[in-house]
C-alpha cells in the first residue's frame, strides 16, 4: 500500500476514535418526552421545558390519549391537536400519540363475533375492513400528528384470545393485529409506528419475541420499557432488547409513578445513568422517550425530581459521564455553583431513603406510591426476583444482609393469602411454587420484624440527615422559589419516612400477635401501641402541612387518611385490651 495513503488512513481511522460522542450522539436519533397529563397548565408547563433538553419526539398519553378512540372525545381531540401544533411551531418534528388494541370486547359489533358472542372471528375479513376504517376515522380527527404509540399486549379484548383457525398461536394473532394498524398507519398516512413490548410474565416475554419475527411491515420501532414488566428501582434492565430485531427506544419513567412520583424526593439519577449507559451501548437502541409526570399537576419540571431527566439527557452521546458531574452541574444550574458542596450529599441520599421507607427489604410497598402494606402485587408481580437468574438481594440500610426475594423476604412478609399456588400466581409464579420457595403459613416474626425497623429507622435517620443538609445549604441558594420547593419536597419525604416506618411496624407487629400466644413477646404489644401513637401523631403533622405538593394518582396527604384506618382497625381488636 502507498505509505501516503497508509498515513492518511490512520489519521483517519485516529480521529474516528477520539470522537465517539459525536457517533453516539447520531445513533440516539429520538429524543423523547411523554406526557401523561391532561392538566392543561402542567402539560404546556412541560413542553415549554423541553426546548432546554432538545427534545424532537413528543409522546401524548394515559390522560391525554391512551386509546387512540379517546380522541372521539372534544376534550380529548382539542388538547391532542393544541399540544401538537405548539409542538411543531417550538421544532419538535414528531409528536405522537398511545393507542391500546384491541379495545373492550364491546367496543366491536357483534357481527364481527362467533356465536357466543364471547370472542371476535379474526378470519372474517370483513372485521379487518371495518377495524381499517375505523382507525382512519380516528387519525382524521388529530390530522397533525405524526405518528402512533401502540400497545398490544395487556388490552382490553386481548387479541391472543381471539378466535381463528387460520392463526394457530398468540405469535400470529399479535403479529397479525400490529400489521393491520401498520397498514393504515405506516402504508397508507406514511405515519410511524412504535410498538410498546409489555410483559406480565415470561410467557409473553417469550411470545412477544416470536411475534417480532412474524411482523412483515417494514419501518416499525419497538418501544420498551427500562426495566421487565414495570418501573421498579430493584428491578434489572431488560436483557433481552438486544435481541429485538427493529430499531429501539427505550422508555423511562423519570417521575417514578411506584417512588412517590416527584411529591417526595424521588431522585434516581444514578440509577438512570447507569441504565442508560447499558442500552446505549446496544447497536438497536435508537433513542428514548421519559415520562414527565404521574396526572394532574405532577410534572417534576421545576422540582428536585427533575434531575431524573437531566441525567439521560446529559449522559446522550456521553456515555462516559459520572454521576458526580451530573449532580454539581444540576445543583449549579438550578440552585447555584457555590451551593454544590452544601447539596450534593443531599441529592447523593436520596435514593437510600426511598429505597428504605417506599421499599421493605426490596420490595416496593406501595399501591403505585400510595401507603399499602397488604396489596398482593407486592408480593407477588412486582418482586424483584421475578427477573433474576439468582433471586437474591442484599439489602443495606441498617440491616445488612442478603436475602432470597421468595424464601426469605416473601415468605415472611407476605400475608397467607397472597402465597397460593391458584389463580394468577400459577401463571406468574409457577417456577416459585415449583421450587416450593413458598408455604402458605404465616411466617411473620420478630427476627424479620427487626430486619424492617432497622431499615425504616434508616430512612428516618437519612431523611432528618438531609433536612439538616437543606438548611445549612439556605446561604448558599441564589434561587429562594428553588430553595422552597427543595426543602418542602424533602420535609414531605420525612414525614413519609416517619409514618411508613410508623405503619409498618404495626402492620407487621399486629400480624406476629395474631399467630396466637406463643409469638407474643412482652415488649410485642407495647411496640404497637408505640406504633400506633406515632402514626396519629405523623398523621396530624401531614394533615395540616400546608405544602402538600402536587397530586396525581398519588395523593400524599391521603397517607395519612390510610394510616388512620389502620388505627381504627387495630383499635376495634382485642390487642389493645389489656394494655
């Protein structure tokens, strides 16, 4: 080879090198936010917002369009159609909207249905016909959007369970329904088309995969969700993008609709880093699209939370950014520079509180946020261990040990009826019952009673840690409405903390008494009562705190109502007779 061109070669092959953010940069050709309130205000708060993070894809949901019939609705239409046109005069070039197919079963003619009425006839053309016109019908009335978001998995009339003869498997129908939409959308309106993977359970892990091999319409992007199944900070990432065969983007939930939903201080930006830095990584990734909000009012555009979003926006095409930086950078633009050294360890514990007052040794122990101890989805789809090869955790906090999620942590914490091997636990759990990690006793007692108030007691500690943070900070913050927001945000989070720990020791504690005398210690019912006067006392503190943030799904002055009622109910038992 000419030794001039070798050369030049080399340089050039030399300065390809040493601009990897640049190609990394490129490849991440979507960057998206998703709005889910229809609070008109709060959403046009949040697109304002997003000229700052170059935001060029825009996705519409949940309150705003979740199903694309939603826009039958005047209400529904004109906000779809306001938020696009502000869009689009702002730059962001492709605004989108959700859709979920099928729709309920009524929804559909009955002509369209076998005999009993129970189930639609997938090989009647006709259906196909009519189900066409009628999403043209739909795109008509938002004619500037640019595309669709689609769930076809987890719908209402599922199309798996649909009859045919001719498609033999779930794979076929799910795949024949996502080309049908295709055909409208990509084919004829030239509109792009993201399909959204969901999961319940490896099963349909495993049939969404085949199906993505049954999908003939070329174009298509998957859109899937950060974690498997849903949005949990002990969850692992979704190993199994890699194996998608369409372009991705991947869907963050920066508001943490499980973590408080930004009324606490739900801030994660470690844990969306270093996600983030796994899937950029991955030659099918494209791109992201990060949740905003939980409803109503609850954008954390303007709160401590929004370093969730920060965070994926800076490390885009940057995978080589530490936490460190992201953190002083934020603290410097929000509060101010001279600041950094006063409320960094304050964004730095953060996590460890939530992860010990909204989690319970690693489980998340909550109703979408809101204070519940006994709902089964804790106990069973949403454990951690679901989605570990070894479905084991060690949980620090005070406590310090590693536990298996199912023997261990489920086995005791769980109440009796939750642990069954019937109805939607055989199909989400059946490799736990096969294993015989779980007995379908109460096993609840004050070994695992101490292993939760060490770690309640932790985020008590790291939650009055950080107020003390906030203060000493105050000098240091140019930005008094910033300051305001930062310290009310974590004064609710004490007070959560507080009563979590409060609630969960009598939650706990009254389950160990009811196993009979043998599991009364005699300090058991005295720990109780304690109990049950610290959760009157936080309740009152949190009824009359007059800053009760934003409220969405999660109501955090309705902590204390749920509390209460615990009390009520103890009360109207025989464990406090004797005191």
């Amino acid at each position: 080879m000419n030794k001039h061109i070798l050369i030049i070669l080399c340089f050039a092959l030399f300065f390809v090198a040493c601009k990897p953010g640049k190609q990394d940069a490129e490849k991440m050709q979507i960057r998206g936010w998703n709005i889910l309130t229809d609070h008109t205000p709060t959403a046009f708060k949040t697109l304002k917002a997003s000229a700052d993070y170059h935001v060029n894809h825009l996705q519409l949901s949940h309150n705003i369009c979740h199903n694309l019939k939603d826009v039958k609705h005047q209400w529904n239409r004109n906000i779809v159609n306001r938020l696009t046109e502000e869009a689009h005069e702002m730059g962001i070039q492709e605004v989108v909207v959700w859709d979920h197919a099928l729709y309920n079963l009524d929804y559909y003619p009955d002509r369209f249905k076998i005999n009993d009425t129970t189930r639609i006839n997938l090989d009647d053309p006709k259906f196909w016909k009519w189900f066409k016109k009628d999403y043209r019908k739909m795109l008509d009335k938002v004619p500037e959007i640019d595309g669709i978001v689609l769930t076809f998995i987890e719908t209402g009339a599922r199309v798996e369970n649909q009859y045919s003869e001719v498609l033999k498997t779930p794979e076929e129908k799910l795949a024949a329904l996502v080309d049908s939409v295709a055909s409208v959308v990509v084919k004829e309106r030239d509109m792009k088309l993201y399909i959204r993977s969901f999961m319940y359970n490896r099963t349909e892990l495993s049939q969404l995969m085949n199906c993505f091999d049954l999908i003939k319409t070329p174009g298509i992007v998957v859109m899937a969700k950060e974690t498997p199944h849903d949005f949990f900070i002990t969850h692992p990432v979704s190993q199994w993008i890699k194996d998608i065969p369409f372009p991705v983007i991947i869907e963050f939930d920066c508001a943490h609709e499980f973590n408080g939903q930004g009324i606490v201080a739900s801030i994660f930006p470690e844990t969306h880093l270093e996600r983030w830095k796994y899937y950029q990584d991955l030659p099918n990734v494209i791109g992201y699209s990060l949740r905003t909000d939980r409803y109503n009012n609850t954008s954390i555009i303007g709160t401590p939370s929004e370093i969730n979003l920060y965070a994926v926006a800076k490390s885009t095409g940057n995978p080589g950014i530490e936490i460190d930086e992201i953190i002083e950078s934020f603290i410097a633009e929000k509060f101010d520079s001279v600041a950094v050294p006063y409320l960094k360890p304050l964004f730095e514990i953060a996590p460890e509180i939530i992860l010990s007052s909204f989690y319970t040794l690693g489980l998340n122990t909550t109703n979408h946020s809101r204070l519940n101890f006994d709902y089964r989805s804790i106990y069973t789809r949403h454990v951690s261990g679901r989605w570990l090869d070894n479905p084991e955790i060690t949980v620090g906090h005070g406590v310090n040990q590693t536990f298996h999620y199912w023997s261990d942590i489920v086995n005791h914490l769980s109440p009796v009826k939750y642990k069954l091997a019937e109805g939607t636990n055989l199909d989400e759990l059946c490799e736990v019952f096969e294993n015989n990690w779980l007995q379908p006793e109460e096993l609840m007692d004050t070994t695992y009673l101490n292993y939760v108030l060490a770690e309640k007691e932790y985020g008590v500690q790291q939650a009055e840690k950080a107020m003390e943070l906030i203060k000493t900070a105050k000098p240091y913050c140019s930005n008094a409405d910033q300051y305001n927001i930062l310290y009310h945000t974590f004064n609710r989070t004490l007070m959560s903390a507080k009563l979590r720990k409060a609630y969960a020791q009598v939650y706990y504690a009254q389950r160990i008494w009811n196993r009979g005398d043998d599991f009364r210690p005699e300090a058991l019912q005295e720990l109780i009562a304690e109990g049950l006067d610290e959760i009157v006392d936080v309740s009152e503190q949190i009824t009359v705190y007059r800053r009760g943030g934003a409220s969405g799904q999660y109501d955090w002055k309705n902590d204390a109502t749920i509390a209460l009622d615990l009390v009520d109910e103890i009360n109207k038992t025989s464990i406090m007779a004797s005191k």
